[in-house]
C-alpha cells in the first residue's frame, strides 16, 4: 500500500469532508477498490472552534461528503479539532487516540477499523 496523501496543515474540517477526501478517493484506484460496492453513511463530529458535523457517504467505489448531521448513521466519529490534526498529520495514530479517550466510535466496528483505509 502506498503512502496516503496528506492533507494540507491548514485545511478547515468543511473543506476536507467535503472536498479533499472525496477528490482523493476519486483519484486513487486503490482506494475506490476498497469501497467495492460497499455502502455506508458515516457522521464526524468534529468539535471545537471550527469544527461541526459532516456526513460521508460512501457507494460503489466512491465517497462524498456534506456538511451537516447524517439522518441514519453506520458510524458516528466523534474527535476534537486539535486530535482531528493530528491525525490528518500522521502524528497520532487512531488506536492511540482511541486509547487515549481522544476519538470515538459509535456504530459499526468493523467499518471503523477499515476507516483509514478509505478515507485514509
């Protein structure tokens, strides 16, 4: 598996969900192979100054994202801005954010532990 992109330091939440994470999943045949046919709506909850919710819906090899609280959720992420960076960065790994009460699941396990695979 090849390095993922990172996304720029200073990319806002909305930006990301909405724009750079579904165009990054459109240019990689990799990642669009992960999704298959898979089907999933997943809710971040980003909070703090900046944050809010985002809804990514992921279908037939592709992701889209909106701003906004998903109606029927698979899994609700819930993370702090300053741990969302982190982990955008590659500082902080999500199991240590886990361990650390810093990211939360809610939802479909598995989708979560294949999460990073997709969205990367």
């Amino acid at each position: 598996m090849k390095e993922r992109a990172r996304p720029p330091a200073d990319i806002t939440p909305f930006e990301f969900f909405t724009r750079w994470a579904p165009e990054q999943v459109a240019a990689d045949e990799e990642r669009r192979g992960r999704i298959g046919e898979a089907e999933a709506t997943l809710e971040f909850e980003v909070t703090g100054d900046g944050g809010g919710f985002y809804t990514v819906r992921m279908e037939r090899g592709a992701v889209r994202g909106a701003e906004g609280p998903a109606e029927q959720a698979d899994l609700r992420v819930r993370v702090d801005l300053a741990t969302w960076r982190e982990l955008n960065a590659g500082t902080l790994s999500a199991p240590e954010a886990l361990l650390r009460r810093r990211l939360h699941f809610h939802g479909n396990w598995l989708l979560a532990i294949k999460l990073h695979l997709i969205l990367g």
